[in-house]
C-alpha cells in the first residue's frame, strides 16, 4: 500500500510544525505529502496551509527528498489555467518530477466563488476548459486558445513540467458528471475522507466500470482515499483522545460530513463515524481497520489525515509517530511503488 500524509492543522500548530511534519514524512518513508486548497476559514490563523497551496509545495519541493507532493485539490474556477499550469509546472521542475497535482471543480461554498469573481453556475464550464488549457500548456510546444472562458493568444508556456507526458493529474468528483468526465479521460480520483466504507466501494466500482468503458485499465488508475486517522497506546485511550474531536464533527453547524454520509442527522453517532470513517486505536487495531479497508474498497493508496483541528499538535505528532513506527512497516508496499 502507498501511504501519503494529508497536512491540516491542529489545535494547536503553527506554519513551521506542519512544515516538520512533512519533513518527517519524508525522512521515515511516507510516499506523499498533500495539501488542500480552501480560502475563508476559520481554521487559518497559522495552523494550516489552505489558502495558498502552490506557494507551500514550492517550499516543501526544496526540504524534502523522496516524497511526491500532492495537491488536493486545485480549485481551478478560480484561477487563469495558465498560471496554474506556470505555478505547476515550476513545483515540478524544483522537486525532481514529484508533483500530484488535484484538480477541483468548486469551491467549500459559495463565498469561493463570489470572493474571486466568478459564479457556481459557470464553474463546471470554466473547470473543463481549463483542464484543456492546462494539459495543451504542458504538452504542447505552443498554444492559442479561443473557448467559451478564456481567449489566449498563440504563447510558448514556460517552464515544461520534468515529468512526461505531465504531473499526474487527479480529480475530486462527487457528481455523476464530473466522474464521468474525469473517467473519459483516464484521471485518478481522490476519495473523500468522509464517506462509509460501503460509499466509498461503490464510487470504486462505478469510476472502474467508467474507466474500462473509456478503454483505460481501470486497475491502473490510482485512487488515493483519505481517512482520519489517530493512533494511541491502546484502544481506550485513542477513542478517550479522539472523542471530543468526533464530536466536535458532528456539532459543526451544516457539516459537510453530514453532507458527505448521506445520512438523516439522527442517525449520525460517534460510533458509526468510528466504526466506518475513522481509524483509530492501537496501532494493532489500526493496522487491522487498514488492511480490512483495503480488502473492502479495493484501493491500494491511503492518505492519512494525523490532525485534527480540536487536538492538540502534541498528541497528532505523537499518533504520526506510532504510526509511522509500528504501522507503515506493516503495509505491504504496492510492486514498484518505490
């Protein structure tokens, strides 16, 4: 299994923690490091890298070595493809070929949207387009571009990305629409942290089943699926550790957990997050929920989420540690993940 570090903040972290955090993922064998995209938030303040995610992986590229850099995702309505496909290409030309560059359709809420200039309703248009303006920019030698969205003279894009044909490009998708247009084109898919198990098997097999009709081996795609995770000691005192921040979830007033379970309110508890969206426990346990989540989902990359912004720093780097010491060893690697 490909094991990648999903970077949020904590309760209690600042900029240069989360910048160790990457470090250290990188020094003890991690495959990624990733970042998010999200603008607005009351959970900034120094504690996470949402707003400008190109800037911080242009910075990791430089204090890490061997782990690939994942952004996920680019919320593309609201940016000029080309700068995207300039900022993207330099990140992967400093790193060595590392970038995993995520792709978005839209925003958190509306606000995105309005902040930058532009509108939910012509987002889908503005996404496609620009994935069609990015792609030529990196591979073609020249573009001139005349669309619904965007007018770009005949330019040279500079600089070409190091890896070829281009950074792998992922897709978040949660509508039929988007899925299917990523499958058309042979795109990974990032699978939200919060979904039930059950939810997430079944986006699986229906962007497989779209992949082999689009005539891509399905099974060659990757699809990296995010899951919070928090690793004690023993059982009782990751669940004792976890319990205010799972219900802090449930609290959030219009949670996109919520939104993302599909469920009535009602029957939303601690338990049912615990038993089918967390992972938490001792590493044993932890160990056994992965393994039992690959079975079930049939996916061969993890992206872990340590942090939790109702924990504090300490005890999220203390549950990365024991992870990284008794339970990443334990994975069997994925053949020429290397």
């Amino acid at each position: 299994m490909r094991v990648g570090f999903y970077a949020t903040g904590s309760a209690t972290s600042g900029y240069a923690d989360l910048v160790e955090q990457a470090e250290y993922a990188d020094r003890v064998g991690f495959h990624s490091v990733w970042l998010r995209e999200r603008h607005f938030h009351r959970d900034h303040g120094g504690r996470n890298f949402f707003s400008a995610p190109m800037v911080v992986a242009s910075f990791l590229a430089v204090r890490t070595a061997k782990v690939r850099i994942g952004l996920g995702a680019r919320i593309l309505p609201l940016d000029h493809p080309l700068r995207v496909a300039e900022a993207a290409a330099t990140v992967d030309a400093i790193s060595g070929g590392r970038l995993d560059l995520g792709v978005a359709r839209i925003g958190e809420n509306e606000l995105y949207q309005t902040a930058f200039g532009t509108d939910a309703g012509r987002a889908r248009g503005r996404f496609e387009e620009s994935i069609e303006v990015i792609l030529r920019a990196w591979r073609e030698e020249r573009i001139g571009h005349r669309g619904e969205h965007f007018r770009i003279p005949d330019v040279a894009v500079e600089p070409r990305p190091l890896q070829r044909p281009h950074p792998p490009l992922h897709l978040v998708a949660i509508s039929r629409e988007t899925m299917e247009f990523g499958a058309a084109r042979g795109m990974p898919l990032l699978l939200a942290a919060a979904q039930p198990a059950g939810s997430v098997a079944a986006t699986v097999r229906d962007y497989r089943a779209l992949l082999a009709a689009a005539g891509f081996d399905a099974g060659a795609v990757p699809l990296p699926l995010n899951r919070f995770v928090y690793v004690a000691e023993t059982d009782e005192r990751a669940m004792t550790e976890t319990r205010d921040a799972v219900a802090g979830f449930l609290d959030r007033p219009g949670s996109v957990i919520k939104d993302f379970l599909r469920l009535d309110g009602q029957e939303l508890t601690e338990q049912r997050l615990f038993e089918e969206v967390f992972i938490a426990g001792s590493p044993g346990t932890c160990l056994r929920r992965i393994e039992r989540l690959r079975e079930e989902v049939g996916v061969d990359d993890l992206l872990c989420t340590f942090n939790y912004f109702t924990i504090e720093h300490e005890r999220c780097r203390r549950s990365m540690q024991l992870f990284a010491e008794q339970v990443l060893p334990r994975l069997d690697p994925v053949p020429g993940s290397a």
